[in-house]
C-alpha cells in the first residue's frame, strides 16, 4: 500500500491498516497529535475503527507547548510586575526515508 503522510509518500507491506497501527508504527505519542485523512479529521476514540489503505492521505500535526510559569497568579497571589505575554506555536512535521522531522516555529510578544 503507498499513502502520502504529510504529503511525502511512504510504502507499507500491508494493504489497509487501523490508523491506531500507522501511529504506532510510526512511535508517534498519540497524545500529542491530530490526524487528518483525506481532509477529514479524525478522533483519537475512532482511530481503532479507521483505515488507512492505498491512495490516501494522512497529515499528522503535532501539539507543542510553552510559555511562562504563572503558578503565583493561579493561586491568587499578585504578582510584582505584569505583562502580558502573547505566544504563538506553530509544528509541522514530516516523515521521509523512516526519519521524523519537526519544524517548530514560535513568535511571542510582550505587551
């Protein structure tokens, strides 16, 4: 089977399989990424029901966080000094020749 992942293609032995396989063969942490295939995004309750099978395609995004320790203001105690911080994450990442590639790009901005 040849399906694209993240619009590089990739050949499995394998005719179809549960998109919970491609994960896993892949050793990607699925609780840190979206799956779409075929311009469907797919819940990670229905990747056991989901096939994957020659011809589609599957974009795999994944989650990355950052930011600011704000523990002090969660728990209600004022802080010194405050600004407010904007953050933007953006990832995006490719899988060719068995080799998993992540670009991460992020902007922040303090007001």
């Amino acid at each position: 089977m040849k399906i694209q992942i993240n619009g590089e293609p990739r050949e499995f032995s394998h005719d179809s399989l549960r998109l919970s396989e491609l994960v896993e063969q892949l050793a990607l942490a699925p609780q840190r990424i979206a799956v779409e295939v075929n311009r469907q995004i797919v819940r990670r309750a229905d990747w056991e029901q989901t096939e994957v099978s020659d011809g589609d395609k599957v974009e795999i995004v994944h989650f990355v966080g950052g930011g600011e320790d704000h523990s002090e203001v969660a728990a209600g105690k004022p802080p010194e000094t405050f600004s407010l911080v904007q953050h933007q994450v953006y990832s995006r990442s490719r899988i060719h020749n068995g080799e998993i590639s992540i670009h991460v790009y992020s902007s922040s901005r303090t007001n």
